[in-house]
C-alpha cells in the first residue's frame, strides 16, 4: 500500500508566459517548376477528359471534383497551395491520408522506402477552372509563389467512382446503403443535386435522415449494387456502403444467472447528485434503479425485447456499482445519478435503418442537454478506415470538443476476426472521447481480451483503443449486481469494459475537494494506464486502475502534480516542473501526461484536428534548442514502426510520454508549449483561434530519495494536496 501521500493540485501556479525563438531552415525541395510541370500538365488534360466523361447531371453546379496528391516533403499546413487555388476558383472540399511512392524522394536519412504518407486534397471546381489552370501553365502564366505551390503536387487526378464504393454486396436485392456527400459550406444545392441523380438511378432516398456535419452530409438510401454503381458517379459523393448493423447485443459469451445474493441495493442517495451522467444504450424496463437512474424512451409503445433491456440494465449497473469481485458483502452507493436513454426499442430495425434512428436519437439529446460524463456501449459493427470518418464519429465529434463532456466508447468485440476486420469499431475512433477495449482479469496478471478489438486508429487519434479495462472472459467472467434477478449475473464484452472506466472518472469527481473536470479526469486515467509491454495498437496507453487510490496516493519518493489551465493562442507558456532543491540519491523518472479537446474538421481526416501542441522539456531553463530532451516525439507517443507523417503527434489531443534520467542531468526542468492551430489544414491567424483549455499531470519519481514529497510541499507552496471529501469511503 502506498504512503497517504495526496496528490498535489494547482499546479498552474508553476506556469508563466516565456517568449520562444523560433525558426526553421529552408525546404529541400524534391522538384523544380521545370521539372514538375509537365507532370503536372500531362494530369491536368486528362482530368479534363474523365471530367467530360461524366453524366452532366452527376456535375451540381457543373462542378466536378479532382485529387491533388502532395509531396511526402509539403505536408505542413503552410505549403498548403491557397494561391493556386484561389486564382483558378477552385476549392479544398476535403482531404486524406494516403501512402505514395513519390517520382523523387528528398530525405538522406535512413534507407529509402518504397512508400511515404502524403495527403490527398479533394478539390472542386468547373472544368473551365481546370482548363484555365493547364492554359497558365503552358502560357507561362503562373506567378512565382503559384509555381512554388505547384511544386509541392505529386500528382492531380480524377476521383474515381470505383474508388468512393466500399463494401458492396455484388447483389440485385434492394437494401439500405449510407453515403457521405462533400457538401462545402453546407450547400443545399449539391443534397438536392444528389437526391435527384439518385432518384434517377432507381435509387430510394429518406430525406427524414439527413445528417449535416460540416462539410459533410450522410444519409442512407434504398438501392442495388448496380444502381449504387451508377449512384457513385456523383461527382460530390466521397463514399458509399452498404449499412452495417448495430453493435450492442452481441455478447462474447451467454449472460447468466451465478446464484440468487444477499446482495441488496443501498438507501443512499447519490455521493454527488450536481454530476450530471447519461448512458445511450437498451433501457432498464423496471424500477429497481429508480432511486438513482431515470430512464427516458422515443416511441409511444416503448416495446424492446429482454436481451436490448438486460444489456441496458448490466452497462448501467457497472456505472452505479462496479464489477461484483468474490466475497463483496455490499454495494457502494453511487457516485452519481444516471439518465438512461433506451436509443434502441422495436421500433428500430436492429438489423439497418437503426444506425441512422439511433444516432438521430443521441444527436436530439445532446443537442439539448449537457452531460459531464456519457457512456456508448453500442454503434455501427465496422471497423474504422483511414480515409474517411463514419457518420457516428463525424456528429458526435462536435459535442466533445470543448472538453467539458468524456465520452467513455466500447471499442468491439470483434477482435477475433481477421486482420482489418479485427480494428476497433465507430464512433470509438472520436479523438476527443475515451476508447476502451476489454483486460482479461481484474488482477495484475492481465492481457488483451481475445474479443477486444484492436488499434491503431487514425492519425490523429492514433492511439487506439485509449486503454483497457476488465471486461470478462470465459474463465474469469464479468459479474455485475442484477436487481431484476435477484443476484448476480456472469456477463462479458467491452460493453462493460468501457462504464466501468466511466464509473472511475466519475469516482474522481465525486471523492476529491478539487475541480476533477471531465478532461481532468481523463488525464489521470491515461497518466496511470499500465501497459506491462502490450502492443499499444492493442491496449492502448495501458490498463486503467482498479482502484481510485492508485491514482491520487504517492509514495514518499514521489510526487504528482495537477495542472489546469488554459492556453492562450498570442502566448507560450513554460511549465516548471516541481523539482527538489536537496540532492537526490538515484535515477530520476518523469512522466507526464497532456490532454486537451479540439473541434475538428471531419472532412479532413488528414487534417483532423484543429488545435495541437508543440511541447519542449528543458532539463533546465537554460537548455538552448539543441540541448533539450525530446520527451514528446513521434517514436514515445506512437510505440510503432508505422509510417507516419513528421509532425503527426504534434496534432494528437492526448500526448504521454516518460524517462528516466542519471541523478544529476535534471536541474529545475520545465515544459515550454506551443500552441497551434489549423482549419481544414490551412494556417489560420493566430488571433483567430480560441483559447485552449488543457490538463498536465506530471509524476517524479526518485530513486533513494524518501523525502521527495516533502521537499517538494515545502519548495513549492502554491501546490496544495487534493483533499478528499470527508463523508466518502474511496470506493473501487
């Protein structure tokens, strides 16, 4: 057991504003204008072929869409081509991440590889623009910084239809397909363009189902393979599919019954009844939670069947009480009062129309009410893609990006199925939301579910699944209190996984004397995951604790610290990092864990997130660039071989990294951050972009060094310990 030695709060007290020097060299450039220009010229005339190829109706507006490939080399967002764009009328509609073996590779370092990752831009415009570009370009037209951009294309080509259809069944029967329209600056005109083409396709549409996102529309329709083939000749259409089915009743093994428990529900109200939670999933269908849960249903009959209510039932329970563990003689009271959504009843097809019924029911809530902490132990069963973000993800992004909600998601339990079929599941690729995959034991002795579906996910959002948490196996079930049945009740599945991580983020909340915000509390969770050398495209950041006392006691020799702030965008902040002014005995580890929540851009998958950080450890103040510690690089944050682009952890909303230096290197350290922003990938001013709120937890750990806390309370009098509240029993 550790030493009660309380975590430590206010550490934005140790954070003031530095100015930075700033600067980097110049581009090595793969080509010359001379050089690229026939390529590119030689693209253009026969994008303009395939242009003219395509039915007129299929062009709203008579506008037709082109990939523009860059260079491995441009990806930043200052050599994104604005002027090209700009002269010719056209326009970056969305964009994603591709791998390409370049004509010339400009890197020196290393073996060359067979394959970058670059980024496609979708780009519209008339064909006219298209023509006009090629004219300049023959002419010698272009101005100096226009064939600079031009410099930076790899290649320009047309969006092929084949290219927008994923997974389609090679089938004559009518069934229910989701598109994804590129719909810039939420035109009406290029819906109304699609629904007509797809009328005349023979294809059926459900306008009641439209969902709108930002530069995205999704909606589903009724149709065949062949009518879908002709659908994805729409020159706006980015992707097409069949509708996969609702994940929330596929269990990894049957529920059942152990044995009737003296177990009883407490007469306690909730520990903190200002905690506002909401759990998406089947219902509860009886009153035996009544005293903490309210249940809130759609349809006037609110009929279900058993197996949607007792998933409803077991996701909500774990939330109120946790997994039961062998010999537990009570339930914990709650931590905090529940509102229940039954999102899925029999007035939902279980088997297509459901995702978009359900998601719109999820939307009306959120759209009107304001949760701390949600739980989604369902959603679409399919594994994410790279390229494009599925409509659960793209309309649930929005709620979660001011950071004042975690979103705790079940990953899936598919991860026996084949490599990609195995990859976790939408909308558990949100960036700004918790995803969590399945830990086969309560204990330390612990591995990957064999269900838990499997990582990585998309850059951003890389790391994926966040973390894992016990979700039950054959040998070791998971066991959660049933008051419908009278006992205990054998379950298992990253649906239970995932509440029970919430269950613990609330817990934070609910115990301390201290402002635990949603993203403070995600914070710690991350910061105390335990990886035991998994793969992190399988457990994440690691396994959460079981016990809230493992994330807010210390022993004598170390110290954590809870920082809570906000970024400003004119500003660079340095963040002392509390060191001893004694001598220490041994090695010093440090650990530290950032988080912060962004709005993203949902058609830009490559250019997801808008907000990112550029985070330098000095191991003193005095470090110039050349000697700083590279504590947040791509190699700690990501654990993989994987290609990625070079500033890809620059963008990610959760960075966790940490060393262990010799006793002496470490003087006073400190953090300097950057904060920086883009939008749809372009730079932005920075006066334009908002403030950032962020958590920073940071742990220092000292070899022999038994006085470490106390050196560190009497040096540091700002940082306070967080209290717990009096009238709670921490509780696991």
């Amino acid at each position: 057991m550790k030493n009660k030695n309380l975590l430590l709060g206010y550490g934005e007290t140790l954070t003031r504003e530095v100015i930075l020097k700033r600067g980097g060299g110049s581009k090595n450039k793969p080509y010359t204008y001379e050089e690229n220009k026939p390529v590119i010229m030689r693209d253009l005339q026969e994008l303009v072929k395939d242009f003219n190829d395509i039915p007129e109706k299929a062009k709203p507006n008579g506008e037709a869409v082109a990939k523009v490939t860059l260079h491995p080399a441009f990806l930043a967002k200052s050599y994104f081509p604005v002027d090209v764009f700009k002269h010719f009328s056209l326009r970056s509609i969305g964009s994603k991440s591709v791998k390409v073996k370049p004509r010339k590779n400009v890197s020196s370092r290393g073996k060359e590889k067979e394959e970058h990752v670059s980024a496609c831009i979708y780009v519209a415009g008339k064909v006219k623009s298209f023509e006009a570009l090629y004219a300049a370009m023959e002419k010698n037209k272009l101005k100096a910084g226009e064939k600079n951009e031009i410099i930076t294309f790899e290649s320009i080509s047309f969006f092929e239809p084949n290219e927008k259809i994923k997974q389609i069944e090679d089938s004559n029967n009518l069934r229910k397909i989701e598109v994804a329209l590129h719909t810039p600056n939420e035109s009406g005109s290029i819906l109304r363009a699609f629904i007509n083409y797809a009328l005349s396709c023979g294809a059926k549409v459900d306008e009641s189902k439209v969902i709108s996102v930002k530069g995205l529309t999704f909606l589903p329709i009724m149709a065949n393979a062949k009518a879908a083939a002709q659908v994805a000749e729409f020159s706006f259409l980015r992707v097409i599919r069949d509708l996969p089915s609702l994940r929330i009743n596929n269990p990894v093994f049957t529920r059942s019954l152990i044995e009737e428990s003296q177990l009883t529900l407490p007469h306690d109200n909730a520990l903190n009844s200002d905690i506002k939670v909401a759990v998406f999933d089947g219902g509860i269908g009886n009153t035996d939670f009544e005293s903490w849960v309210r249940e809130y249903t759609f349809s006037k009959d609110s009929k279900t069947s058993g197996a949607l209510l007792s998933h409803g039932q077991d996701v909500t329970s774990t939330i109120l009480f946790g997994a039961i563990v062998e010999g537990q003689k009570e339930l914990p009271v709650p931590y905090a009062n529940i509102d229940h959504y039954r999102v899925v009843d029999s007035s939902i097809d279980a088997d297509d129309e459901d995702l978009f019924d359900v998601l719109i029911r999820i939307k009306s809530v959120l759209d009107s009410m304001s949760y701390d902490y949600i739980n989604l132990s369902l959603g679409p069963r399919f594994p994410i893609e790279d390229d494009d973000v599925h409509v659960w993800t793209s309309t649930l992004e929005q709620y979660f990006s001011s950071g004042k909600t975690l979103c705790t998601v079940a990953v899936g339990n598919d991860g026996c199925l084949s490599d990609g079929l195995n990859r976790i599941q939408t909308p558990s690729d949100l960036v700004n939301a918790l995803a969590i995959g399945s830990a086969s034991s309560l204990s330390d002795k612990w591995e990957k579910s064999d269900y838990s579906c499997i990582g990585p996910g998309r850059s951003p959002g890389f790391v994926k699944p966040d973390g894992v948490a016990f979700g039950g196996t054959k040998d070791e079930p998971f066991k959660v209190y049933s008051p419908f049945l009278g006992g205990v009740v054998q379950t298992g599945g990253t649906s239970f996984s995932s509440p029970l991580v919430l269950r613990q983020a609330i817990g934070l909340a609910a115990s301390l004397q201290y402002e635990i915000t949603p993203l403070t509390a995600k914070a710690l969770l991350v910061h105390h995951a335990e990886n035991k050398g998994y793969e992190r495209s399988h457990v994440g950041w690691g396994k959460f604790p079981n016990e809230i006392t493992d994330l807010i006691y210390s022993d004598d020799d170390e110290v954590k610290v809870v920082y809570q702030g906000v970024l400003k965008p004119t500003q660079h902040l340095r963040a002392l990092i509390p060191f001893p002014d004694t001598s220490v005995n041994g090695r010093v580890t440090l650990k530290a864990t950032f988080c912060f929540a962004t709005p993203v851009d949902v058609e830009h998958p490559v250019n997801y997130t808008k907000s990112g950080l550029m985070v330098t450890l000095r191991k003193n103040p005095q470090d110039d660039e050349g000697e700083t510690y590279p504590l947040f690089n791509r190699k700690n944050i990501y654990a993989t071989e994987e290609e990625l682009r070079e500033d890809s952890h620059r963008w990610e909303t959760t960075l966790r990294s940490e060393h262990t230096f010799n006793k002496d290197i470490l003087k006073d350290p400190c953090f300097d951050v950057v904060y920086h922003g883009r939008d749809c990938g372009l730079p932005v001013e920075v006066d334009d972009l908002p403030d950032l709120p962020y958590v920073l937890i940071v742990s220092l750990k000292a070899k022999d060094t038994p006085e470490l806390y106390n050196n560190i309370r009497q040096r540091y009098q700002t940082l306070q310990p967080i209290q717990i509240r009096q009238q709670i029993r921490l509780q696991s």
